[in-house]
C-alpha cells in the first residue's frame, strides 16, 4: 500500500462532535479556532486556551485581545 496515495478527509469528517481544533497558516501563525457547535459555555476550555496563550500570547476568551481570529 502506497503511504502516499490516500483520500483527503476534511476538518470537519475527522473530529468528533466536542473536538476543537486550531487553524494555522504555513508559517504557523493562529488564524482561527474550530469551536464545536452546541459547546457548553461561552467560553474555550482552559487546555486550549493555556497553549494558544503558550504560543501565541492570546486569550482565546479575549475578542480584544486577538481581532481578526476567526
């Protein structure tokens, strides 16, 4: 079996139904959050938020600290 020869599955047919997920450019900055629909709670669990705020010194439950982050 060829590695390489595979069908390409989308963001949304391989995440459960609670899973987030961030989006990044090639350069590796943070362009958005995939946020499950019906989450509980306006805001992103703190796992999530701990290693955007890591990588990226942004608060995901912030709007202003990031603008533009979809």
């Amino acid at each position: 079996m060829d590695s390489n020869n595979h069908d390409f599955l989308g963001l949304e047919d391989t995440l459960e139904e609670d899973d987030y997920a961030l989006i990044m450019s090639k350069d590796g900055t943070l362009k958005g959050i995939w946020i499950p629909s019906g989450s509980e709670g306006d805001e992103v669990p703190n796992a999530i938020t701990d290693v955007i705020k890591h990588f990226w010194d942004v608060d995901a439950n912030d709007e202003t600290s990031y603008g533009t982050i979809h």
